[in-house]
C-alpha cells in the first residue's frame, strides 16, 4: 500500500468489516494505516456504515497536525505505536466480545493456542487501567505491548498490531478466538498453556517467516 488515497479505502473498508464480523460494535474501535510519516485513521466517533473514503482523517506522525476530519479520540495511542515500533505498519483497536470479558475480568490470555504464540507471542497482558484517550493510558497499553503483537486494556478492550492491515485485523480474529477458548478451557477444568519458550520460538519463527515471505512477494 504505497498511496494516502489507497490507504484511505483500505482504512474504510476495515472499519465496514470490523463492524460485519462483530469486532466493532457501534462506533467503539478504530483503525490506522502508517504510510511514510503520514497515518490514516479513522474519525472520531463516526458511524462506520457512513463514512466515505475522503472523511478520514491524515495525521504527520513527526507534528500530529491533521487534514480532514477530527481524528479518533484514541489517535495519540496509534501514533506512539507508530514512533516506538518501527515494524508496525497497522493498529486496530476494538471492544470484541470475548476479550471484553477478559478484560473487564482483567485476566491475561496464556498462549493456550499455537496461532497465539505464532501472531501475538507468548501470552497477551492486560494493560493497567487508565481512561480513554489519556496520555496515561498511552503508557500503560505500550508496557503491555512490549515485544507483543497485541494487548489487552482493563475493563475497555484490545488493541492489535500488524506489520500490513491484514495481519492486525488477523491479530483480531486471533485474539477474540483465543479469549473465547480460554473462558471456555476455564468451564472445562482449565485451560493449559505452552511452554513460555516453546511459545516465544514459535512466535520469533512466524515473525522471520512472514517477513521473508512478505519481502518475496513485494519486491522493492
Ligand atoms: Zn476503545
């Protein structure tokens, strides 16, 4: 994804898919591309069904000024995703089901899964509670990141990160799945989690994989 007007489709088209899979629930989540120094966003609360390609907002990551619609409130966590991993290209928020629960519980996710260990690492932290759109909520979401692909935020939601749009709206799916077969594990005598190194190899693994594979098929 090389151009603002391409990105601004594809940031469009993903809050309309996050509403249709039940990620996002009425205008509660939001969704950012980073293009050079430049990130695409969704507007703050704005219905996702009405929104036009031309209404997202464009941020400069370097000023933080703005073209375009009011960005959404939760713009200042996207963007210190963007300053402190150089890696990510992508970052969904949302409230889905399942890991609302977990994080109204404020419980963190084991890599109980192997496509949580490959995509999200070993294990999902939950990030100390802090309120929305704050700079202390900021902090509290990028300790819970470290060297992880996602987070849980107490008794609010997730976040989820991508190196492409694709893969953070994957980190979603793979998230929400993972929530919901923990609860259920629980129901079932207890879930039981992967070895934490056999989990944190598995994850490195994926990462070098993809990357090579992501490379072959975009050459520069
Ligand atoms: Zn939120």
């Amino acid at each position: 994804m090389s151009d603002i007007q391409t990105a601004r489709k594809a940031v469009r088209d993903m809050g309309l898919r996050l509403l249709e899979t039940g990620l996002v629930i009425g205008t509660w989540g939001n969704v950012s591309v980073r293009i050079g120094v430049k990130v695409v966003i969704t507007p703050s609360g704005a219905d996702y069904a009405l929104l036009r390609e031309e209404d997202m907002p464009v941020i400069d990551l370097e000023t933080g000024a703005y073209e375009g619609a009011k960005p959404s409130s939760e713009k200042g966590l996207h963007l210190e995703v963007y300053r402190r991993r150089k890696e990510i290209n992508a970052v969904i928020h949302v409230h889905s089901p399942h890991a609302a629960t977990m994080a109204a519980a404020r419980k963190p996710l084991p890599p109980i899964l192997d496509d949580i260990a490959q995509l999200i690492g070993p294990g999902v932290r939950v990030a100390d509670y802090a309120l929305p759109s704050t700079g202390r909520i900021v902090r509290k979401t990028m300790r819970a990141l470290k060297g992880r692909m996602a987070a849980l935020m107490a008794n609010h939601g997730a976040i989820c990160l991508g190196r492409d749009l694709e893969e953070a709206y994957l980190c979603c799916q793979v998230l929400e799945k993972g929530c919901k077969a923990y609860i259920e594990a629980e129901f079932l005598g207890g879930a039981k989690g992967i070895n934490y190194f056999e989990a944190a190899l598995m994850h490195q693994f994926f990462l070098r994989k993809y990357s090579r594979q992501w490379k072959d098929e975009n050459p520069t």
